[in-house]
C-alpha cells in the first residue's frame, strides 16, 4: 500500500466520528483519495485572491496604454509568449539606461505588468531577486508572476496568486552585470547600487509616465534584504529625484547582518529541529554538538535573545563569517548531500527525484536544461531581450567590482531609518530554508534599534500567523511599525513554496487589510 494511503488509513481508523466503535475499518481507494485532493484544491482556489475568468475577459480588463510612443517598442503581446498557451495580457519589457546620458552602456532589462482584474491603479510593486547577481526573472516565473513555469511541471500555468492581482508590478533584473542587463559593473556598495537603480526608474518613468506619483513597495529576497534597505533608504534621503511615493518595504529570507548569526549560529539547532530530515548518525550529531559548545553556539539564542533585549548582542567569536574550525553549517551541508545527493538548502524537505527545472537551478546546484527557457530566441524575440546576451539565473561575474559589496549589512546601517519612516514593513521567514536561518534573523532584529528601542519587546511566538482558508501557518508579530513573520512548509523562496502567504503579507504592506 502506497504510504499516502496508510497515512489516511491511519487518520480515519484513530477518528471515531468517521470510524464509530464496531465499525471495520475499511481500505481507502485511489479515487477517494484523489477526490479528497480535488476538494482541497477547490477551497484553496476559492479562497485565493481572485478566480480564472476567460482569457478575453482576462486581457480586455488589463488594456491599458501609455501617451509616450516610445512605450510601444517595449509592449509585448500577452498571447505570443512561448510555451504559455492562454492569454496573458498586455505586458512591457525591454532594456532602459541608468541615466539620461546618451552615451550610457549600462542598462537594466526590466519586464512590468499592470495590474489584473481585481488590481489597483493606484500603486506600484517592484520586485528584485538577490545573489548579488541573480536576475528577477526567476521571481516573475517562478514566485509571484501572472504566469508560472515552477519545478517539476510541464508546462506553464496561471498563478492565482500573482501579485499583478494586487496592483501593477515591475521586475527589475539589477544590478548591472545581471541576467540580460548590459554593460560592465563598476559599483562598490550598495549606496551606489541604490543611486543606479533610482536612475533607471527615472527613465523608465519616462517612458511610462502615466505611473509617476504612484504609490510605490519595494519587495525582494535573500540578498535582495540587503539591496532592499539601502534602496528604500536612498529614496528617503533624496527626496525629489524619484516621482513614487514609496509606502514600505517587504523581504524574504533576507540577508540583513553577518553570516556568523544568520547561518552559523542557529544552524546545529536547526538540524536538532529536523533531526528526522537530515537523518545524521549519532557520531557526527555529536561532533556538531561539540563544535557548537567550542564556538559558543550553544544556548545562544537562550541567553542573549530575550524580550526585551538586555543589551546588545555579541558575536559568539572573533570572525564575522565563523572562527578557524568552527564552520558548522558548511559540515552540515556536506554532510546532508552524503545522505541525500538531493537536499535543497532552499527546501529542505526536498529528496529524489530532482524535479526539472526550465530555468536551470531547482535546488542547491544546476540542473543542466539546453536551452534555459530565457536563452530561447524567440522568447528573447517575443520579450525584447539582447539575443547575444546568454542568460543565466545567476551571473557567473562579480556584480561588485573589487572585494565585492563593501557596504555594513543593513541592520547595523539604512534599516532602523526605513522601518522608521515606511508605513509598514514586512520581514518574512520560511522556516525550510537552511541557507539562511529563521533564528538567525530573530538575532538579528533583538540586536537593532528602532524607534526608540532595541528588538521586540515581546515574544514572537505568542502570535500565530493566520493565513486565509489554511489556518496557523506560523508566527507572527508586529512592534513599532515592523512585521516578523514565519511561515511553516516554507523554503526559502516564500512566494513560490508559500504563495498564498506571501500574498496576503503584501496585501497587508499594501493596507488592503489591517492585520497581518
């Protein structure tokens, strides 16, 4: 019997209500199964945020246009897009300088979408992915786009869940030196990256005027919580140079302090919470035990991360990645792959087989496709990308020239002034990821000030995350304007594992609705 169905089997025999007392159990068939499984897709469907209408329906409500001629060379036809075989409405995408300069080489390839059917005009999301290098493309496909082309399917497939239901949204490959984007990267830091960023999105709008004065979100992942922080806080600082009103911030499994606390630290408790996922023996479970209690990772988080915090936080050593002989989460990771050729940092839940992957990278390494779908030509051809540039999800050159990003992680720079002056701010965790850890991000926040005070004062685990037609799907907590949320089943790309979840956290950045 397959294990699904002794799984249930075993649900209905212990549940009285559907198994009185002297009632013989009876074996579950395939069909029944399957039915169940097609309810529950129904009320997940009729829960979402908005229902399939016909693909004409679908097109004529997203019919918008723009007075600048210009816009035209970047419009791409919603039914000419390779492989997606429905309608996927009106879309704009192409290459657009930096500056205004005419001589400019440096370009950033951005793809926008307005808003769905049920979307607002009023406002505007832009979403980066992080690296440094890797392009957004992979969030439009594969996280929060109108289309999905995810692990494992066949063929592309509407998203329900789409954040163009919300409002308009702007993927942005950048920095330069990143998917099909042009010219040579000569940046240091993130103040520099910010400031090339503000002056593409003064020539894109532009181009696309009529979106100036919207009110404007900033959204990314992983690395992406850095660039994210340093954008927001570029804009707020230069008041004037970008015709956006920006409300607030929203990152995923971000990147804010140093690698020490947000992977070395909290990683020998996490492979403790998932013991029966990494499957190690005892013998080396102890020899990370050991490693832990040398590097003064152990009973970290009980002593120094308190509500309120009693002070700053220290490093457990000397090294902001991990003292000489103390890299447990690089022991862990190969470690893992020993056990499990296909553990996925992202997913840890992850096993054989590897699902395919169009563009490339399902899991913790590539996944040769010839071609990547974004190498096509004529999917270059029908979304106005350089067809000499190799696309690749995340580029094998430095972004940052020299030593690489020299900027201090945000939470110790641009983030306390950010919290501080956005509307709201959401800072979302899955709990799946390995790559960077949800506890080290609760580090992180008890060790940063803003408005007045350090940390939350309150603990986070009182609060259960609430998600629409699901339930308790993890944590929640809300203090002097930011949002802490974790999410269960969830990897590291939180839109794409967790789509219903991320979508209403951005419905709340939005204040579409009043809690989290």
């Amino acid at each position: 019997m397959p294990s699904i169905q002794r799984l249930l089997l075993a649900t209905l025999v212990a549940t009285t209500a559907l198994f009185p007392v002297g009632t013989a159990a009876r074996r579950i068939t395939k069909q029944e199964i399957h039915a169940r499984q097609v309810e529950a897709a129904k009320r997940w469907h009729i829960n979402g945020p908005v229902r399939r209408e016909d693909t004409a329906t679908r097109a004529a409500v997203r019919n918008i246009t723009f007075s600048n001629p210009k816009a035209s060379e970047f419009y791409v036809d919603g039914t000419s897009i390779p492989e997606v075989d429905f309608d996927i409405g009106p879309s704009w995408s192409g290459l657009l300088p930096i500056s205004g300069d005419q001589n400019e080489t440096r370009k950033l390839f951005f793809w926008f979408f307005p808003p769905g059917p049920q979307g607002s005009l009023d406002d505007l999301i832009f979403w980066t992915n992080g690296g440094p290098g890797c392009s957004s493309l992979e969030g439009l496909l594969q996280e929060n786009g109108p289309f999905q082309w995810q692990w494992g399917q066949a063929k592309p497939t509407v998203n329900e869940f789409s954040w163009t239901n919300l409002s308009s949204v702007l993927w942005v490959e950048q920095p330069v030196g990143t998917g099909f984007s042009q010219g040579r990267p000569n940046i240091q830091n993130e103040d520099q990256l910010a400031a090339q960023l503000v002056g593409f999105l003064q020539q894109f709008l532009e181009v696309f005027s009529e979106l100036k004065g919207k009110k404007f979100y900033l959204s990314g992942e992983s690395y992406a919580g850095t660039y994210i922080p340093y954008i927001a806080n570029y804009i707020y600082e230069h008041p004037g140079e970008l015709n956006l009103n920006l409300q607030g911030t929203w990152i995923a499994d971000p990147s804010l302090s140093w690698d020490v606390v947000q992977e070395q630290i909290p990683a020998v408790g996490f492979v403790h919470k998932y013991e029966h996922v990494f499957a190690f023996n005892q013998t080396f479970m102890a020899q990370l035990d050991d490693i832990a209690e040398r590097c003064n990772y152990t009973g970290y988080v009980e002593k120094f991360v308190t509500y309120p915090p009693l002070g700053l936080l220290p490093l457990p050593g000397r090294s902001t990645f991990a003292d000489r002989g103390c890299d447990v989460w690089d022991m862990i990771f190969d470690a893992a792959l020993l056990v499990n050729p296909a553990f996925n940092i992202y997913r840890i839940f992850d096993t054989y087989p590897i699902l395919w992957d169009v563009l490339g990278f399902p899991g913790s390494f590539p996944q040769q496709q010839t071609p990547l779908y974004f190498n096509r030509t004529d999917v270059k051809q029908a979304i106005h990308a350089p067809l000499s540039t190799s696309w690749e999800e995340c580029s094998n050159i430095n972004v940052f020239t020299g030593r690489g990003d020299q900027s201090l992680p945000p939470a110790f720079t641009v983030l306390p002034n950010v919290v501080e002056k956005n509307n709201r701010t959401v800072i979302v965790h899955g709990l799946a990821d390995f790559i960077l850890i949800a506890e080290g991000t609760r580090i992180v926040i008890q060790n940063m000030t803003w408005n007045g005070l350090q940390g939350f004062q309150s603990p986070i685990a009182n609060d259960s995350f609430i998600v629409d037609g699901v339930g308790a799907l993890g944590t929640a907590h809300l203090e002097r304007g930011l949002a802490y949320v974790e999410v269960e089943l969830s990897g590291h790309m939180v839109p794409q594992f967790s789509p219903v979840a991320a979508f209403q956290l951005m419905q709340y950045l939005m204040g579409f609705r009043e809690s989290i």
